[in-house]
C-alpha cells in the first residue's frame, strides 16, 4: 500500500502559523508584565508588541475571546512549568514542600501582572484554565501519595482514594487562595520566604493529620526514597 503523499506546502503553512501565533502569545505576555497593575491589554497593543497588522491576530485566534483565553492559557502553562516540574520524590516531604511552593510563590513574584491577568475570568462559559491547572496538580500529587502508600505497603480502596484527592485539592486551593490574595496586595507582606514558610507549616500539618488518620506516621526530614528503601528491608 503506498504511504499517504505530504503536502510540504501544507506543512509549512502549519509550521509558520504555530510560529506567528507563539509570536503573538509572547508579544502579549510582555505586553502585560509592562503595563501598570490592573491595567487593560487591548487587541493593538498585542499586535504592536507583536509588529502585525490587529488584522493578522484573527486570523491566527477566533476573535478576542479566541486571544484572551490563548493568552491565559499561555500564561497557566508557564505557572504548571515553575510548579509541576517540582512534584517529584526526590528528597524529604519537607524539601518536596518547600520546592513547589518556592516555584510557585517565587513565579507569582516575579510575575504578578501575569499572574493576576491569568486569574480573571473570561465569562464564556468555559472552564476556568487555572482552576483546570489546580486540578492537575492536586491529580498528580494524589498519584504520588498513592505510589508513596503502595510503596509503604497500603493500599487504598476507591473511598480513602476519592477522599485523598478532595483534601489534596482543597490543600492546593487553600496556597493559590492565599497566594492570591497576598499577590494584589499594595505592599506583598510577608515576603517570599515567609510565605513560603506559612504555607509549608499549613501544609505539612494537614498532611500530618491526614496520614495519622491512615495510618502512617511520617517523619518530614527524611528522604522518601529512604522510607521507600527501610519498608524493603522490613518486609
């Protein structure tokens, strides 16, 4: 059977609109870390900062709301970057805590405008992209507690894993909450490192009592895959 003829004109076509439209998702990042807090991005200004004709960004974006929710999902992809590339096992509970949170709380930092315009709601009935982003997070870390608990020998059954992922959830909204609203203040007080060092003892004795309640007693300072390693040998 002969392979399927590429139409290299085609591809080329979908290679340059992929390039104009991270050109324009770019454009408009900067365009908003540049303007005043609270400030409105208007479709010329993105195209200004992008050098096209307005004309161009419809032809790339269905409309306005087509941008806006382009741009927020940009601007939530590069907040997953600084948070999820930290939630692995390696190190303590306490070193796992503390370089998510510093990811996510030193992002926000550095990008608050970015961050604020990624919050807003866009009103077209469509999920909010941020809210889908906490999901995520609080999906995979309740992956990780149920390979860390299967590890130790526990296995849950579907009720303490529906629980599990509620409270992680409720866990991750609780730091993006306070975040939040730490973020839009006239002067961010605490700094950075007391934040983070808030959220990660609001953190930590949640998770503490949450696994007290199944069972484990955890010790923070100790690296995980040396808990993983002493549970092997005991068995």
């Amino acid at each position: 059977m002969p392979l399927p003829r590429i139409d290299g004109r085609a591809v080329r076509w979908d290679e340059h609109r992929a390039e104009r439209r991270l050109l324009v998702l770019d454009a408009a990042v900067a365009a908003i870390e540049e303007a005043p807090p609270g400030a409105e991005i208007n479709l010329q200004q993105i195209a200004d900062a992008a050098g096209l004709v307005r004309t161009v960004l419809y032809r790339h974006f269905e409309g306005r709301a087509g941008l806006q929710r382009a741009v927020r999902g940009h601007i939530v992809s590069m907040i997953a970057d600084a948070v999820i590339l930290n939630i692995t096992l390696e190190g303590s509970i306490d070193e796992i805590i503390d370089r998510a949170l510093r990811g996510f709380v030193g992002w926000v930092d550095e990008h608050a405008n970015l961050y604020v315009w990624g919050e807003r709601e866009l009103g077209d009935g469509q999920e909010s992209q941020l809210l889908a982003l906490t999901q995520s997070i609080a999906d995979q870390i309740s992956a990780v507690i149920g390979f860390a608990a299967q590890a130790l020998g526990r296995e849950f059954d579907d009720e303490e894993q529906a629980a599990i992922e509620l409270l992680t959830f409720g866990i991750i909204g609780q730091v993006r909450g306070t975040v939040s609203s730490w973020v839009r203040r006239a002067e961010r007080a605490p700094g950075v490192d007391a934040l983070v060092a808030m959220l990660h003892r609001s953190m930590w004795l949640q998770i503490d009592d949450q696994a007290r309640m199944f069972g484990f007693e955890l010790d923070p300072t100790v690296p995980v895959m040396d808990l993983f390693a002493a549970t092997a040998v005991q068995d």
